[in-house]
C-alpha cells in the first residue's frame, strides 16, 4: 500500500509514465530502435564512470555485510557493460511486435476483422542487485512500446542512477519521451508496496528477485504480475527409453548448473527400466558431489543413500541433492509431476510414441519436454530474443516471456459502411 | 473471503471441481461434443418441467417484490429452451481449441519448440438471474476442457438446480465427471465472495452481471477475473467522411439498441463537417426520442439541446441520451476517447486512409472499428462462435472472449536427447 510518503512520489512517477507511454505506443520501429543504439553507444562511451558508480556500490555493500553471492550478481566489470550494450543491440534487431495485425478474416456481415498487437502501458519492473537488469528491462519496455518505472536494489543504486541517465539521454536523442524510462529514485522500501498496489499508474508488475521478495509481492499485489516462484522440475525415464539418452539428460538436467530455475530436482524412472539407469547414474552423480535421496525402491537399487520423504518432492534445492523415486508406469509419473511439480518444467525420455504425447497433453506445467534436458527451458533457447522473465502463472503469460508478454491484442475491425440490422 | 459457513462448502466443490478439471484436460473432443448434445438431447426432454421450476421461480420472485425487467430477464419459455439446446449444438459444432500446437520452430539447438493450447482448470461463473447463462457458460466450460463451478443468481435458484442435474446426467452419459460443472447449491451471498478469494480452487472468475457485482468483486476478488466493466462507447466522424454513411453509422450505433454495452454513448464530430451531418442527425434522433446534450459548438447547430458537461463524457446511459462533442481534429478525438472511453469500443467514420490507421492504432480501447457501427462489437459478430463475456482489461483476454479466453498455452518442446552445453 501506498504510505503518507511514498503516495505523492508514486503519483508524480505514474502520471509521467502515463503520459510517456502514449507517446511510446505511437512511436514508430525507427524511432524505438534508434533510441536503443543510442543507449547502447552511451554505455560504451560511459563505461569507466559506470564501472566507478559500481564500486562506489560495492564499496559500501561490503561495509554493509553483504555475502559473497550477493557481491557477485552487484558487481559489474568491463565486459559485463560491454554485454549490456550489445543486449540493446540484439533487442534493436528483433521484430517489433507492436501494430502486427493477425486473424484478419472477413465475417458474412462484410466487416474485416483481425487482432492488432498494442502495448500494455506501463511496465513495473522490482528487481535485486544486477544492475544489467536496468538495461535489459529498459530495452524490453521501450521496444514493446511501454514506458517503465523501475525500482533496482538499494545496493546498486550508484550505479543504476547513472544507468538511468544513459537511458533517458538516448531516449531523447530519438525523439522519445525521457520519462518512457523512470528509475525510482529513493530507496526506501516502502515503494515496493506502493508500486504493487498502484493500480491506476501501474498495469503489469515485473518482480525479479528472491522468494522472499516474490512470497511478499503475492500477499500485497493488486497489479497483476508476471511472476515467477520456483522451479521444482522433473525428468521422467519412461520404461523402455535409450539407456544413453536417458543417463546423459538426467545428468544434464542436475547438473550442467545447480542453481537454476530449470534444474531437475526430482528424477523418476519407471520400474522396468530402473535397474539399468540407477546405479549409472549414482556413479556419475557420485563423482560430481550430487547427494541423493530416493524412495525405497531406488534405496534398493543405490543402497547407501539417504531416504527422500514428501518433503523432498516438494523442495526446490538449488543444489547438488537429488530426490528419486521409481515409479509403476506414465500414469504414476504424471500424477506424481501434476501433484509435487512447481508448473515450470518437466520432461519424459521416451522411445514411445502414445506416451509422448500424452506427457505433453497431460502434465500441466509451463514446459513440457520429450527427450531433451529441462535446461534448455528459457527465452533465449525458445527464441524469444530476450526474456524478461520466467512465469508460472497461466494467465496472460505462461513460461518464458519475452517483447509479446508485454502487449496485448485489440481486435480492429476493417467495415465500409456497415450498420447492424 | 470465507466465512465459517461458506468455507467447508467451496472446500468441496473446489476439491471435486480440481479432480474433474484433470479428466476434463484429457477428455477427447469426441467425448465433450457427446456431452454437449447428450445435455441437449435432456434439455429438450425435460422442457415441461424446466418451464414449470422456471414458473416457480418468477412465483416467488413476483412475490418478493422483483421489477419488471429482473422479472423478463428470469423468464424462460419453450423458445427459451429451444434456443439453449441449440446453443450447445453450435458449441459442440466449434473446434476443439484444445491441443492445438501453434508457432511450431526448429531452434539451433535442434529443438523443436512449439505451444500447445490446454485448459485454465477451473472456471468460476457468477451470474444473475438468466437461466440460459446455466447452460452456455456450462457448453463453453465443456468445450473448453475447464472444469466449472457456476454460481446463479438466488433468483433463479429451482430452474437452475434443474438445469445443473440435467447438466450431470449429460456429462455422465458421455463418460465425463458429473463434478465438472457444479451448480453453488446454497443461494447464500456470502458465496460470492468466497469464490471471489478461492484461488487454491479458482483459475479464473467471470462475473456477469450488473455493475454492484462487478464494483463488489473489483474490490474483494483475489481470483483473476475476466471482467466486463461498462461501454462508454464513441462515434467519431472526420472531415471529409461520406455523409450518408456517417449519418447511418451514428444513427444505428446509438439507436439499434439502447441498452447494450457497445452502443455509442458520445458522438464526436469534426468542425469542418459538422454543420453537415449535425443538423440531419438531430432530425433522426428526434424523430427516435433520443435526447441530446451538446458542448457549445453543438448547440450552435442544434439549437435548443441540453449542455453536455464533464460528467456526460463520462456516462454510460444505456438509454435514449446521446452527448455530441465537436473537435477541431483526429488528435482532439483521439484524445477525448482515450480519456473518457471505458476502453471498450470505438469507430471512426472517414475517407482518410492515414487518418483512419492512426485512429485504429492509436485508440486504446478493445474493439476499435473504421467505417462501421460500434454495435458490431460481439463475440458472434467477431466469429468466436461463442461468448463467455466481454472483458474490458489488457491482460489475458481483451474485448469479446469466446472459448480461446478460457485456455492457455504451454511450451511443448519435441527433441532428439539433447542436453545443453
């Protein structure tokens, strides 16, 4: 909620991004383009004094007791710039979505009538340390036709002061409104409630950050969001697969980097086949420092590992820990998946074809992979271009969400004199 | 929010409505059309004693003190039931979005990655006294492959029951969950509300109804709604637009029907022509009792009319009244819609062919329509085939929602085992 003192701020921030996003939404491809260069050249050219702001950061987050992890996502080196203007170069080159008409039909009464993709208005970005988030939300808005209010974490605040002056200086070499693009400039936190609950000003709210911050956001928001909670994902070995296929996805799949959304936490292999998979992969994931917790059957199969309970199929570790579980066929693997999965990403290694497909149909979940590793679930991997993040939700936007989660689509209705009898 | 009395009761319906949404998400497009004509075949069958719950019903009513229209609106006839019967025939007659795979593309990685259209899950109706809501709400739903809890109004209540069992019976016959469309059985109020907050059980929320309910539910609802607020629709005709044609257009889209959300509620009209269609339209209103509330410049050309103020820009009359504004150009029009509009529907009369594309893209409303009348603006007209409602949000579905409103889609990816590097 809006507190005595950020109610003015807010108003002051919202009435300008109304206005601002008129003019976005006018804008043409050109002129969207152009101001992403523009800011693409201003960071190269404004390198070291960004590289100074973020020490200045650093500095004082160090003072503040800040852990290693945290240090590492605020600080920012030369190259870390150098991928943020060439990330507004690569959003500069995909299509723009806005104006795109689709499902033009003609109806008997004559009239053409098609579905014209327009932006949302204003987009509400609530994010932690990275400042590249400033940049790559920043490049998102304006390209979809949006105007942005962005409320970076306090730690990188130098830093994204001085992002937000590259931004709005690049905007207005385009001849777009400076205010398309407003960082909040305080940083108390009471903005995040404020910026959650203001519905007039605010039409689609972005949270990027912990559970934490996502668990408070579900409490307070009445602005819908796009949110993303967790990601307790599945591979299932269905009985019958390729022996090497299944071994190298499960592997992938926990593996390849623990501390992703799209990282497999629980493995489930059909009974058959759970002989000639499971102490395989218990090697492999023994070299690798993967500690494993399985079901009694998969305790059978690994002895020597831990038990895994209810609790585990909930759990999302980020971590190098499994949890398995044989189950008896698909129908156990997918009442399992629908019942313990986070909605995010699953997949089934199978050589079956019926089976394949009703995985796909039947597990409800953002993702749904046949035969390949749930790493692959994100926006760059699908083709979207960019991602602004990851949802969870079904409505509006579910998965991956890149520059089409941030429009909507009208219908426009083509008529040469109709009038309704 | 739930009171100790509602909450034991959505706890039941919403745990049985979740166990049917998962069968209904695999049901076969065989299987659901069976459904939908079986519930026709029983509609047909039990018309006699549908018209006598139904008689029972505006009994009570009668009694109760209801108006005439609230009376008319609970009516239900032999052609009232004929025409429901027909309504899930045409339902049945509609392709089966679900399973649809769209946007299907070969990714570097050798991924074939694509999105399949699949059900919400569970749909919450919360409706008034039509009968015949029951049963288009329960086709769509159906169809859909949604599961549905549908809440009528009090009013209603005998026919409603009536109507629900032959809805069971129907979903039986087809080898469906008789719980996937489940009639609220207690006329309590405090009901609404628990539904409105019953988001472990609630997907998505469709109030229809007037706007008290609407006003009650923007409040309370934490469920997402797809909401149908009010039509503050406009008629804009340029300078130099076909006179005969404009005159038509804003004749209709007021007069047609008086009580529709998308019948025109402000005409807007360019100074260079409006001493040419002003005069001529003013006959025809008068002729039609329609009265008329003008700003300065149109009480010069219609003399002896009332003075349209701030408040008529913003008032849906849904009745004989009209408020005429004449503006000096498109961005003057454009900039009162996109003021005062509810962002539902709005036309534009002109021979222009730039004025007409920037009109289309640059009115923020739903449904925006050149050279024909706002009355246009319906789910049937548009062919969905069906409507479930009209929503006046951004998200999610905008304007006319038919079956795709009540779907999502997932990311379905078909691979070859591979793993990400």
């Amino acid at each position: 909620m809006s507190t005595p003192d950020t109610a003015p701020l807010i108003e002051v921030l919202g009435r300008a991004a109304r206005r601002a996003a008129r003019e976005m939404a006018r804008a043409s491809t050109g002129q969207k383009n152009a101001a992403l260069l523009a800011i693409a050249a201003r960071l190269r050219g404004a390198a070291p004094d960004l590289l100074a702001a973020n020490q200045e950061d650093v500095a004082k987050a160090r003072v503040a007791g800040l852990d290693a992890a945290a240090l590492d996502r605020l600080g920012l080196s030369a190259a870390g710039v150098e991928l943020m203007a060439r990330g507004l170069e690569e959003v500069a080159a995909l299509a723009d979505p806005i104006g795109a008409v689709s499902e033009l039909v003609t109806r008997p009464s004559g009239l053409q009538v098609g579905r014209m993709r327009v932006p949302l208005g204003v987009v509400g970005i609530i994010y932690e340390s990275r400042p590249n988030v400033t940049i790559d939300a920043a490049a998102l808005c304006i390209k979809s036709g949006n105007a942005a209010i962005l409320r970076g974490g306090s730690e990188a605040h130098t830093c994204n002061l001085a992002l937000a002056g590259l931004i709005r200086a690049g905007l207005a070499a385009a001849g777009l409104p400076a205010h398309a693009v407003q960082q909040v400039e305080t940083t108390e936190r009471a903005m995040v409630g404020a910026m959650a609950t203001a519905t007039q000003y605010i039409d689609i709210l972005v949270p990027r950050g912990g559970r934490s911050l996502i668990e408070r956001l579900i409490q307070e928001a009445t602005v819908p969001m796009i949110k993303h909670l967790e990601g307790i994902c599945h591979v299932y070995i269905d009985s019958g697969a390729d022996i090497a296929q299944a071994i190298a996805i499960a592997d992938n799949a926990k593996t390849q980097r623990y501390g992703t959304c799209n990282t497999m936490e629980t493995l489930l292999v059909h009974a058959d086949i759970a002989a000639q998979v499971l102490p395989a992969l218990a090697a492999i994931y023994a070299d690798k420092g993967v500690e494993l917790r399985g079901d009694l059957r998969t305790r059978e199969l690994i002895p020597g590992i831990g038990s895994a309970t209810e609790l585990d199929w909930r759990t999302e570790y980020l971590a190098p820990i499994l949890a398995i579980r044989v189950v008896e066929d698909l129908d156990a693997a997918i009442e399992h998946i629908n019942t313990y999965s986070s909605r995010h990403t699953d997949a089934i290694v199978t050589r079956d074809y019926a089976r394949a497909l009703r995985f796909l149909r039947e597990v409800d979940s953002a993702s749904v992979l046949v035969n390949a590793s749930t790493r692959f679930a994100d926006g760059f991997e699908y083709g979207l271009g960019a991602e602004i993040g990851i949802s969870n939700d079904k409505l509006h936007a579910r998965g991956p969400v890149g520059l089409e989660g941030l429009t909507s689509q009208k219908y426009v209705v083509f008529g040469h004199g109709e009038i309704r009898r």
